[in-house]
C-alpha cells in the first residue's frame, strides 16, 4: 500500500454534497455526516450541501476550494451531478460524469468489462415493458439460480436471488420499483471480496462473511455480525489476481480517485467483477473506511488523501474528460 501516503492538508473550505432524493438518500446522508465530522475534526471548514434541498445553480461557490462527494445512487452516481460541477469550474472528488454513468449501469459496465477481457457473470437485460414470456425466456437461457437486480441503482436496493421460475415474477417487479431495466445475471455462489482503488492504488482486500443470502442492504448498513477480514488464508496467487483484476475493472471504466470493486469468487477460484462503486459509502459500517483503518488511516486522514487527489489531478489538467 505504499503508493497510499497521507500528508495533512492546509485548511480547505469543502462543500460536502449528500442527500438528495434518491433511493440511497439515508445512506448518503450518513456518509455526509461522518464526512462532515471527520473532516471539521482535522480543521477545516465544512458545509453540508443536500442537492435536494439547495440548488446547485444558485449556491455561492466561490466559498467552496473543492467539493466532497457523498451522493450515492442516482444524480450522484451516474454522472448528473458531475456535469453541474464540471460546467461550473468546480474541483470534486470521484471520476467524472462520463466514468461515473459507464460504471452507474450494470450492463454498460459489464460490456466493458468483457471487451477488456475481465471475467463478469452471464446476464440479460429486460425492460418493465417486455412481454412476460420474453423475460422468463432469458430468464431459462441463463438458468436458475439467478440475480435478478436493477440496472442503474446501489446498495443492493431490489437484488434478489431467485432460485427457480416460480420466484422470478415478483423479484422482477420488485426490481421494477426502482429502474425501468433490470439485470437477470448468472448467480455466482463461493466467497465475496471487495477492493478499494484510488487512481490505480489499492487498499487491502477484504473477504465479507454474512450469514444472510448475500452481501445485501441489511448486512451492508445494519447487522453488526457482518465480517470483515483482511486476514482471510488465501494464496498469494489468488490475492495478487483479485489485486489486479479490481484495479483493471477500474481502469477499464475510466474511474477516477476513490472507487470500490465488488468481487465474487467461484469454488473454482475463479474471480468474477460484479461491479464498480464511484462513490463508496464512508458510513460506519462502510467498506471503503475499514480498508483505510487497516493501513493506519482513519476516516478524516483517508478523507484529505481523497481530496488531494482530486486537487492534484486538477492541477494537471487530467481531471475531467466530459
């Protein structure tokens, strides 16, 4: 982890941008606040701006050296937001709109990711719209068990594993709620692993252990008999293929500063990309953080890596390619 080095920051003025009206507004919320507090701790000067409540048009940005994302689900992660600010001059964390929208939609990422020749599960993508017997067609093509999960959405809002033709209806309704496309992708069983890149450096691996079907939005934000190791009995081969096919999957995309990787491995040992989070939760419970503690950052100094990270790509004009 050495190419992850913090130096303490002269005192910023940062507009952390959280809330809005997604599906993701609690969370997003919470990731804001634990932002906030970290970073007010370390003497900056902090304002907590909800997009849903202030307008970005209107709000006085000239008070505001560089922005903190902290907006997870639509508008933050699938590259709205990041127009507003790019068309406005303004210094964010995170990739830019055109990143952020590739890696927002599952199938778009996905298509990538096989270009690249990074191994991703099988999937159809059907619409609210198709005829029911043209979804349970795919559905077969692909055989069960599958996931059934929205397109452009976070947090494991509206995934389900469905084991069989009967259960496929309602899990695709349910997916339905919440994107007007959804994923039926090949259901990957063995062990889940996530990885946390800043502009191709890597925090440390971390193998999730739940006892619920998956790594799902309870498990992720309120059970606390979730596991996190870092220390998981692995071979170096194993450890150094997920290393490098999680920052590939960011290359890939085009991310820029923080992202984390959403990893399953097969009882082949094969891994497979799920996919990539532009803007990782920074809540207490969150993945991103615990991989920081683990080389000896805590959540205000990995928050000042972040942001210097975003000043310098700023300062060289490698920031923003939309």
């Amino acid at each position: 982890m050495e190419g992850i080095l913090h130096s303490p920051l002269s005192s910023l003025r940062i507009a952390i941008l959280a809330g809005g009206d997604s599906a993701e507004r609690s969370v997003s919320l919470k990731s804001g606040t634990a932002v906030a507090n970290a970073l007010a701790a370390r003497g900056h000067e902090v304002v907590t701006v909800d997009p849903s409540i202030t307008s970005l048009d209107t709000y006085g940005w000239n008070n505001v050296d560089v922005v903190f994302l902290a907006l997870h689900g639509t508008f933050g992660e699938d590259g709205s937001v990041q127009q507003i600010l790019d068309a406005k001059g303004i210094v964010y964390t995170g990739s830019n709109s055109e990143a952020s929208k590739l890696a927002f939609s599952k199938s778009a990422a996905k298509e990538q990711f096989s270009l690249s020749g990074i191994k991703t599960p099988e999937y159809a993508l059907i619409h609210k719209d198709d005829p029911t017997e043209q979804v349970v067609q795919k559905a077969e093509l692909i055989g069960f068990p599958l996931v059934v999960k929205p397109d452009c959405q976070g947090s494991s809002l509206g995934v389900q594993i469905v084991g069989n033709k009967p259960e496929l209806a309602a899990a695709v309704t349910a997916s339905f709620e919440l994107d007007t496309f959804c994923l039926l992708e090949k259901a990957i069983f063995g062990s889940e692993w996530t990885l946390g890149v800043i502009d191709g450096d890597p925090l440390p691996l971390i193998r999730i252990g739940t006892d619920r079907q998956f790594f799902d939005f309870e498990a992720k934000y309120n059970d606390d008999d979730t596991e996190y190791n870092f220390d998981e009995p692995i071979s170096t081969e194993l450890r150094n293929s997920l290393t490098e096919i999680g920052i590939l999957a960011c290359r890939t995309l085009g991310t820029i500063g923080v992202a984390r990787v959403d990893i399953m491995v097969d009882e082949a040992r094969q891994p497979w990309i799920l996919e990539v989070n532009t803007i990782p939760g920074m809540t207490d419970h969150s993945l991103v953080p615990k991989a920081a503690a683990n080389i000896g950052l805590d959540l205000g100094q990995f928050c000042e890596v972040v942001l210097e990270r975003a000043l310098q790509a700023d300062r060289q004009n490698i920031r923003r390619a939309s």
